[in-house]
C-alpha cells in the first residue's frame, strides 16, 4: 500500500547535498557522515540521536529528563515499539523531539527485498503520522545499510552518524560516558539507544558534562540542512 505521505525531492536533494557527505567506513561496515563546520559559531553544537525504542519505561524518562535541560534530540522509532508505547511517543512529540523512522521490525534494508524493504518504511511513516499526525522526514536504516535506489514513492532523509557510542556494546554507563567525551567535536551526530537504562542514564551525564564545556546540543535536521 503507498502512502500518501511525500517529501519533495527537492528537499531532500538539497539537504543531503548542502551539508552532507557520505563516505564508506570498509572496514567496519558502517556508514558515517562528514559535516562541514561553520567555524564562526558561537558555540559548538552536536546531535544526540537515539535508536530503538520507545522503550516502555526508558524512553519517557530520558525525553522529560532532556526537556528540562532544554535539550531537544532525535528518536528513531521501530514500529512495532511505537505501535505498543503509543503515550511515550506522544511525550516525544510534546518534549519537541525529532521523531523519525527505524523500520518496523528493525530489519536490514539491503538484505530484504524491495517490497519488504518499502513495507518496512511506509507501515512506520503511516504509524507515526496515526499517533502524532505528522509524518517523519528522516529515516535511520537499521545497521547504517542504505541503498540508495530503494524507491518507495516517499522521499525520506537517510540519517547516519559520526560518532558511535558503542551504548549498544558496552551497556556500562561509565564507559560510554568516557568513550563519547574523549572522542566527540563539533557537528558530531551521536549515536545512543534508548532501549537500555545504562545507556539513558550515560547520556544524561554526556549531556551535562558537554553542556558545562559549552555544547550546544541540536536535533539532526539543523545539522544536516542548514
């Protein structure tokens, strides 16, 4: 079924292209994203993004927990966990969150067929919508694998990352935390998730720490299209 949801290719195109290049990390597998930085700001900025959730409990705690540091970041959902935790994205949205799509079962993209691979998206994008009423404009690709044929008739932002917290991996609060601070800059684009407690509980402190060191902390549309 095709959504009635569409981006226009012209936004899209122009995003990617103005502040987006993508390169191929071999070795690991996974795709990152280089940024060019505007040296004259006053304050350097990152992007805190999280994958996986809504976690039932996790989630909502973390979103109130940002919003009153007046941090906004970017949550990508798996379908069949927003379908389940309907209250926590409706607390994402109201936070001022940036909500964008995960799949719905969290499958490789480029390891499925193209009608399994669009099902993924469209039946995530048109849940989105049902529960906030707006549709998303981002899409993370579960793994960072992306193909950039895929035509699904909508027109979704694929957004990867930067810096790899390794949250995922290491599930110890300490460790991500010292991993992130030793290696962010600025323009970096965080990856978390927030379907564990050790790694909300880590990026809450990553977000003071960088907050008293002067980061200004952005949802990943104002890095990648502005």
């Amino acid at each position: 079924m095709k959504s009635h949801f569409k981006i226009s290719r012209r936004k899209a195109v122009l995003c990617m292209a103005a502040a987006v290049l993508f390169t191929w990390a071999g070795r690991t597998g996974f795709f990152y994203i280089k940024e060019t930085v505007n040296q004259e700001m006053e304050k350097p900025r990152a992007a805190l993004t999280f994958d996986d959730g809504p976690h039932p409990a996790y989630t909502a705690e973390l979103s109130k927990e940002l919003a009153k540091r007046g941090v906004r970041a970017s949550f990508f959902l798996i379908g069949e966990r927003a379908e389940k935790n309907r209250e926590t994205v409706m607390q994402l949205k109201k936070d001022g969150h940036l909500i964008g799509n995960h799949t719905y079962e969290h499958v490789n993209l480029t390891a499925v067929s193209e009608k399994e691979a669009c099902s993924q998206i469209l039946k995530t994008c048109n849940l989105i919508y049902e529960i906030i009423g707006e549709f998303p404009n981002y899409v993370r690709p579960p793994y960072g694998r992306w193909d950039d044929s895929l035509d699904c008739d909508v027109e979704l932002i694929p957004v990867f990352w930067t810096l790899d917290s390794r949250d995922w991996e290491l599930k110890d609060a300490d460790a991500v935390v010292k991993g992130v601070l030793s290696s962010v800059k600025a323009e970096d684009i965080i990856l978390m998730h927030d379907c564990y407690q050790t790694s909300a509980d880590a990026a809450l402190r990553i977000v003071d720490e960088m907050t008293e060191q002067g980061y200004e902390f952005v949802t990943v549309d104002e890095l990648i299209c502005e």
